[in-house]
C-alpha cells in the first residue's frame, strides 16, 4: 500500500513557517492545526529564517541601471572592436 505525497504550495509553507516563528504555537500544535508532520514545521521554519534575507538583498533600481548601461556599453566596445579587426583582416589580405 503506497501512499501519494502531497505537495505544499509555497503559499501554505510559508504560512505555517510565519506561524512558527511568530512562536504564539508550538510546533506540535501547528503541525496537528495544519495536518503535516512536525518535521516539516521545522523544517520550513529554518528555511524561512535562513532564506529571509535574500528577500531584502536584491539590488536597487538605481543600480540596475548603473549595470545595463555598463552592459550596453560594452556591448558597443565589442562590436566597434569586431568592425576594426574585419577591416583590417581586409587590408592585410591586400598585401599577401
């Protein structure tokens, strides 16, 4: 007899990770409250904690721009420099 896993929308395991860590419950009472194990309360707890500061650390608007106009720029450095190397593969090729 096997049985199907069900799957957790990152909705609910973020609901029941700020249930625990708002620490009012206990894990035991949230795991039976939301009907999954124990372990996965935890478990879900710790990633929230550990990964909540990857929410705050994406970069400003301000430096997205800075970065796209260093990108664009580069970009054009490239294809001048492709230009100069085609034209003077055509010029050495004259004198061969």
């Amino acid at each position: 007899m096997s049985k199907n896993r069900r799957r957790h929308s990152a909705e609910f395991k973020l609901k029941v990770a700020l249930e625990a860590a708002k620490g009012t419950k206990t894990i035991n009472e949230l795991a039976s409250e939301y009907n999954v194990h124990p372990n996965l309360v935890s478990q879900w707890k710790k990633e929230l904690l550990e990964g909540g500061v990857s929410l705050f650390s994406r970069p400003s608007t301000r430096q997205q721009r800075q970065q796209e106009a260093l990108q664009t720029e580069l970009y054009e450095q490239i294809g001048r420099l492709k230009m100069e190397l085609e034209w003077l593969k055509k010029k050495v090729a004259r004198y061969d």
